[in-house]
C-alpha cells in the first residue's frame, strides 16, 4: 500500500466517499506522494517520452509554427509563446535553439504546477506555476497536458446522472455512485468520463489571448463514447488507476466533442504527422538525409546529427505512435 493509498482511506473513514476527480489529483498532483511530485517525468529515462522529449526536431518545428502565427498576427514586437504543462522546459530549450524568425520578440513563458519540474527549466525564459493573465498575442501550445488534467466519471443510475466517488470495499479502493451529477448526454449510454478540468484549461487559454492560436497535442477522440482510463508505469500500461495511488500515470483522451460542446469547437483537427508535414518536417528530413550521406564515412558531429534527425522525424511521425496523437487548434483574432 502507498502512502496515498493510506491517506485516502483515512480520509474516507472520517468525510466518508470521496469524489473520484479528487482522487485521480491527489494521485498525480499531491505535493508529497503525487506521481508527478514524485519525479514522474517525460524523457527517455523517464515514465514515458513524448515528442519534444524525442530531440531537438519536435522544437525546431514548433519554432516554425510559432514563425508563421507571428506573421499572421503582423509581427509584433512582444508575441508570447505560452508553453502549458511544460515539463523541464525540454521544448523551450529546442526551440531556443532552433532560433526562430521571431526571436527578438518571443517571450517564452513556461507554465509549469510541479515545483520539481520548474527548477530545471532553462535560463531566458518566465517559469511559472499557473496561466498568466492576459491578454497577449501569441501562442498557447499544449503537449500532452489535457489528458493529464482531472477527470470525473459520470454514471447513470436509474434513469440519473451522477458523479463517481471512490469508497473502500473489501479492503480496495472502488467507484460508486455520489451525488447528482452537473452534466450528461442524453444519448443512452451508461456513463462517461466528464472532462471539466480540460474545459476549464481551454477557456482560460482562449481567454489570455487577444490574438493568436491555441494549439493542443494529444490522445483525443471526437466522441465521447469510448474515452478509457489508462495507466502508464515506467514506458509499460499500469493496472487498476485506483490502486497503488501515486505510483502510476492516470490518463484519459481528451474527448474533443465534449471540449466542443462546454466551450468551442477547434478551428482544424489533423494528426501529429500531418500537422508536422505542413511545418515542412520533410524538408528537414531531406537535408538530414544529405548531411549524413555527405558524411556518413567520416562520422563527423554534422552527418550523425543527420542521422538523428531522420530517425527523430521517423518516430514523430509514426502512424502507430506519436504521429497519429490529434493536433487540435482553435483561432483568436
Ligand atoms: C505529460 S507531462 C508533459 C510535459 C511536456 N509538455 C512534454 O510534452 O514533454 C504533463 C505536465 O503537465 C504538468 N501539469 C499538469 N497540470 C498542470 C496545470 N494545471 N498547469 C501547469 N502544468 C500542469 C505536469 O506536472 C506535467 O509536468
């Protein structure tokens, strides 16, 4: 049993069932025993590598699209790059180095809850726990942040929607049924996972700005219907989410259509692989390709790092991988 496993039980003992989104915080976020308190981290090493954790191509890419949003907003002499659930700071890095057009006016702000995380963010750029208040003009860009947000499972008993709770059973920790519940469809099934959290994210981001783009990276589906619970521990799938509390990555996809429906719908829904071929990642990978033929037999720096790119670009783009995560975008302005 974790600790969290103890504490939620003598929490429930005392206040009785527990609302489940609050549970799926204390296991990701509690400052002590959470997952991500814990160090449970993006990166190679880590629990589970996502595309700026994959090299440098990811942020150089990014960087383009940061180019581009610039131009559309007129090139303004502050354009600010929110970069929201930043991690250590692995995306501000590769696109500091990737020396965007933009440069002289990107104000990078990395917003980042885990104090962990913040103390590894790099030098030159605003590290902060929460949203800024805008407005601005920029980009709020959002990898892998939404499907790690809480989340509340909604049930239907007798003919009513109501929240999920957590209580013990048999000495676990199990879901039944809690209080009336805001929200439901009204379309015959029998639960489904409200992602309120995520609402809410999106409606602060579009809010902070006064011109620019929200762009979100993700597990995503447009329906509702089939939005599972996943657990991830150490690069494989965990078990139960409610068991060994804090041990475990807790993720769910963000279920665009419900995003849709509490706040607006995204302006454009590609996948990763064709929102990074729009960027010119096959460019890129072309001029990879040419620097390592040019050397390969020398194995200078320049053609292994040809190499590298070919191979980052191959598993960004990986149909059965990061390459089919949805880039959702929503236009201010
Ligand atoms: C799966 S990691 C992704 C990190 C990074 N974006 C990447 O792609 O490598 C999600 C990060 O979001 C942070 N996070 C979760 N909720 C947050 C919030 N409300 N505001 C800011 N950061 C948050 C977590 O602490 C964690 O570091």
């Amino acid at each position: 049993m974790t600790p969290l496993d103890r504490l939620v039980r003598e929490r429930i003992a005392i206040e009785g069932p527990i609302p489940y989104a609050t549970v799926i915080e204390l296991a990701l976020y509690h400052p002590e025993h959470g997952f991500y308190s814990r160090g449970g981290v993006a990166g190679r090493r880590g629990d589970f590598l996502t595309s700026p954790e994959v090299g440098p191509l990811f942020g150089g890419l990014v960087a383009e699209a940061l180019d581009r949003e610039w131009d559309r907003c007129g090139r303004p002499d502050e354009f600010v790059m929110v970069d929201a659930g930043a991690g250590p700071g692995t995306l501000a890095r590769s696109i500091g180095a990737a020396e965007p057009r933009c440069r002289e006016a990107l104000v990078h702000v990395a917003v980042e809850r885990s104090e962990a995380q913040r103390a590894q963010h790099p030098d030159g750029i605003r590290s902060v726990g929460a949203m800024p208040t805008g407005p601005v003009t920029g980009l709020v860009f959002a990898n892998e942040l939404l499907d790690n947000l809480t989340f509340q499972p909604v049930l239907r008993v007798d003919g009513e929607w109501v929240d999920a709770v957590v209580e013990v059973r048999d000495g676990r920790l199990v879901t039944g049924p809690g209080p009336a519940a805001a929200d439901g469809p009204d379309d015959g099934t029998d639960g489904f996972i409200a992602q309120r959290a995520a609402a809410r994210w999106l409606d602060e981001a579009l809010t902070v700005l006064e011109r620019g783009r929200v762009i979100v990276v993700d597990y995503a589906r447009t329906s509702g219907a089939d939005v599972e619970v996943r657990t991830y521990r150490g690069h494989e799938r965990g078990g139960d989410p409610l068991a060994d509390l804090g041990s475990q990555d807790i993720t769910v996809d963000v279920d665009l259509e419900q995003l849709a429906r509490r706040i607006r719908r995204p302006d454009s829904v590609t996948t990763q692989a064709e929102w990074l071929q729009t960027l010119g990642v096959e460019a890129l990978v072309d001029e990879g390709r040419d620097q390592w033929n040019a050397g390969a037999a020398g194995g200078g720096l320049d053609a292994l790092l040809g190499r590298s790119r070919i191979r980052e670009a191959e598993a960004l783009c990986d149909p059965d991988g990061l390459g089919s995560f949805t880039v959702a975008q929503w236009v201010v302005g």
